[in-house]
C-alpha cells in the first residue's frame, strides 16, 4: 500500500472524488503544515495555524497507479490558484503536495510537470516534506457520502466528482 497526502482546497473534495475508483483503499482527511499540535477545524479555518485542508490516499498501485492519483488530483483542483479553489479562500485551501521521501518527493515533481499540460499559466502547487498529519474531526471523514444532498456538497464535490470520474472512467469501480 502507498500513501500520499494532498491539499487541493476543500478535503471533501478529495475525499469523495478518490473513493470513486479502485485501487483505492482510504482517504482520510486531516490537517498539515501548521504550526501548532492538533488542531481543530474551526482553528484551520481561521488561517492562523498555517496548516492546508489535505486528504491522506491509501492506495493500491497493482490497481491504480501512483501517475493516475496524482493526475487524478491535478484534474480535480486548479493548481494555478494562490491560497484558494473557487470560493473556498485561504492557506488551507492552498495546492500542496506532501512528500515522505525523496522518491515521492520526485513522483511529484513529475505529476506538476506532467499537469502544465492540462493548466495554461502559472502552477502554484507545493511541494514540501509531509510533518505530522492531524486527522480531521470524523464527521468531516467521508462528508459526501453521508450528506450526499447539502448544498456545498452539491454545488462543489459532485461536479468535481464527475470530472474525475469523466476523465479516469477506466479506474472507476
């Protein structure tokens, strides 16, 4: 199993769009890249603990490759956007990528490269060592499938949940 941990805006986001294909095997949401201990959403959500909104994606690459997860998040979120997706805007919301180790941290690097492709202008996503992940509150875990009819989820997760789905329908499950 491989794990990766990715901030593309809103983790809701992440989350239910990851949970569409196989291979995958988890998506935890949580919190990195703050300074403080074990924070709490409405902390993140203030923009004063520095940490971005990130979905940890447990994996399976004899299923799903690592480049179709990382081309998954690349398809989902807009990398060119500073500190923000859409509406959502703030640090936490910012495009990053949280690498464990070198070799991730050049799987990576690669995604980005391989991404300019698909975005004109310029990306913004980065690319910094994974720290502690502090696990999200559990009712944020799993968000969309439990309210699959709230508004947000309706008018931002389901149409990034098609656009993976429309773009990768080869790993759908």
């Amino acid at each position: 199993m491989t794990s990766f941990v990715l901030g593309g805006g809103c983790f809701w986001c992440l989350d239910s769009s990851y949970m569409q294909f196989k291979g995958i095997i988890d998506v935890e949401v949580g919190y990195m890249g703050g300074h403080i201990d074990n924070p709490g959403y409405e902390a993140v959500c203030s923009g004063t603990t520095g940490h971005a909104e990130v979905a940890r994606v447990h994996f399976d690459e004899a299923l799903i490759p690592a480049d179709v997860v990382l081309d998954i998040f690349f398809t989902i979120h807009d990398p060119r956007q500073l500190n923000r997706q859409g509406n959502d805007i703030g640090t936490q919301y910012r495009s990053s990528m949280f690498y464990a180790d070198a070799a991730q941290k050049q799987i990576f690097e690669a995604a980005l490269e391989r991404s300019k492709a698909i975005w004109d202008g310029e990306l913004v996503t980065e690319i910094v060592p994974a720290e502690t992940f502090w696990m999200g509150e559990e009712y944020h875990q799993d968000f969309f499938a439990k309210n699959p009819n709230q508004g947000y989820c309706n008018a931002v997760v389901a149409p990034k949940m098609g656009k993976a789905r429309s773009a990768f329908t080869a790993y759908l499950k």
